[in-house]
C-alpha cells in the first residue's frame, strides 16, 4: 500500500465515523510509554537498537455506534527515536577496537492519526483493539554518544541539526493491539505498537554527499493509558449475536421471575381467606349444640324476621352475606 492511498483511506475514514458525532462516544486520556529504537539505513550497514526510549502526551479518541467500525484516535505525543551503528575505527587513538558504537537519539512530536477496531469480552467490560494508522512527526533536537567496549562512554555531545543535512519533518505507519479495561466512565488501556518509518532522518546523498541513501527510523513501543468518557451514556455499538442472544435469554428469565413472584402476590390474600374460612367451619362444628339448646349460629336472631310464608328473612348485615359464607 503506498503512502498517498493510505493517506486518502485514513482521512476518508475520520471523515464518515465524524458524520455521526452526535451519537458518538468521546474519550480524553493521557498516555505514557517505553520502548526501543532502530534505523534502516541503505546501503546496509551493520546497525542495532537502543532501549530505554521514552514517549508520553495527551490523546482523543471517537468510539462509533456503528457494530465493527471501530474508533478513531489521534495522539499529541513527545516521543523518543534513535539507533546505534558499529562504527570500526571510529577513534584514532583506538584502531584495534572494533566494538565502538555510534548512538544517537532524537526527540521528536508525534501525532499519530489511528482506526481502532474492537471487540468486546466479559459481558462488554473489556476491549481488545487493534490499531493501523497513519504518523507525523517534527524533530525537535537530537543528541549522539561513542561508546566502547572496552571504555565505556566516550564522548556525549548535543547533535547540531542543519538544514543541508537533516531533516525535520517526518512521516510514516503506525500499527499494534491492545485492551482496554471499562471501569464505569474510566477506560484504562495497555497497548503495543510499532512506528514504521517512510521518510529519512538524514537526507539522502543526492543533497549531503556523506549520507546514505535512505534512513527512515523505527520504534517498539509498550505504552499505557487512563481515558475519560465524555458522554454519560452507555455503550452504543450493538452487541454481537451470540451476546445478544446470551442478553435475551437473561431477560426472559428475569420476566419469568418477575410474572411467578406477581402470581405469589396475587394468590396470596385468597388463601388466606380460605384458610380462615376452614377455620371458622371446623370450630363451629366443634362447638354444636350441646344439651338440647339451639345452636347460635341458627337460632333467630333480634335482626331476623319472618316473611308472609313463614320463611326466615336475614338483614343485610348478616354474616351469611360475606363471601367466606357463601
């Protein structure tokens, strides 16, 4: 892939997640990270990495509702690069010391522009994220050192940076993965990534006649984040079936649950009710009539009265009214 469709594919890319920003999830985070820096010099020349580089800033990135889009992030970050190259004979006063190495560090500002699709684990607590993207860089300033084998460090000057030799701006690929942990509005990440370089950090020998022809620089970077969502909403990128499913099963059961503890509370009163009334029966039929006197439930009362035919007539308040009694 060349440099100019990868340009075109990353800006179309902010360009349509940004349509929907209304509806977007944005996070604000800061960043820190260490790492390792190489340089692929041509005509090849026998170089290695430095460890012990630094990086940190501030970063945004855009979560969109669309399922499998992904986010979009961009970095504002300071970033350490560097290489070291074997230099045999490179002090005079040691011609016998072939392990004298040439290292040189540069400070520069990166801003990475990145697509981050996602997925999610742990009933959506937990993001694993891939990253492919697009760097611009500024050198800021740079230092060298001579080490020895033998002697150590030999010499560590600042690296005078001139206009005929160096180059300032840079750009380049970036891509890695990681996961990000969701702690409520909080989202905090780990992340590995590697910065490829296409531009050269000295010009080619066509304008400084010393230099190589290319010599782009690269770096390993293991960083980690603390991200703070904006929006007070939720996540808003459906699930995936299989995690939709799993939500629709949880709630039927919870329906079910709830429909069985509102037929409890509905039934309850009627039993109730039923087991009063068995009550009642059976201390009655215990306590009948008992040496020829008449039963009180049956006998006249001063409510009572007698109609035309000799019938017995029960005013409304009488207990053979209530429902238990019927």
């Amino acid at each position: 892939m060349t440099m100019k469709k990868a340009t075109i594919i990353t800006v179309t890319l902010f360009l349509l997640l940004g349509a929907g920003g209304v509806r977007a999830q944005h996070y604000v985070g800061i960043r820190a990270g260490y790492g390792s820096g190489s340089v692929r010099i041509f005509p090849p020349t026998e170089t290695g990495m430095i460890w012990g580089l630094y990086s940190g800033g501030v970063s945004w990135k855009y979560y969109s509702p669309v399922k499998y889009v992904g986010a979009v992030e961009a970095d504002l970050e300071f970033m350490q690069r560097g290489y070291k190259e074997l230099m045999k004979g490179g002090f005079p006063y040691l011609p016998d010391d072939t392990t004298t190495t040439y290292h040189r560090t540069v400070n520069s500002l990166m801003l990475p522009l990145i697509w981050q699709p996602h997925f999610y684990f742990f009933k959506r607590t937990m993001r694993v994220f891939i990253n492919l993207g697009l760097t611009f860089s500024y050198n800021i300033d740079s230092r060298y050192e001579w080490h020895s084998e033998w002697s150590g460090l030999l010499e560590s000057k600042p690296y005078r940076m001139e206009l005929t030799r160096d180059n300032r701006w840079g750009y380049g690929l970036c891509g890695g993965a990681g996961m990000g942990f969701l702690l409520g509005r909080l989202e905090l990440m780990f992340e590995g990534r590697y910065y490829f370089g296409y531009s050269d950090i000295l010009k080619n020998r066509n304008k400084y006649e010393d230099n190589p022809l290319r010599s782009p620089l690269d770096n390993i970077n293991i960083s980690v984040g603390l991200y703070w969502r904006l929006g007070k909403g939720g996540i808003l990128s459906a699930p995936s079936d299989r995690v939709a499913e799993k939500l629709r099963r949880r709630e039927k059961k919870q329906m079910a649950r709830d429909e069985e503890a509102a037929r409890t509370d509905r039934t309850a009163p009627d039993t109730g009710k039923t087991a009063e009334g068995n009550s009642g029966d059976q201390i009655r039929s215990q306590t009948g009539p008992e040496n020829g006197q008449d039963d009180p439930a049956t006998a006249p009362a001063d409510n009572e009265k007698t109609n035309d035919h000799g019938d017995d007539e029960t005013t409304k308040d009488s207990p053979a009214d209530t429902e238990r009694h019927q």
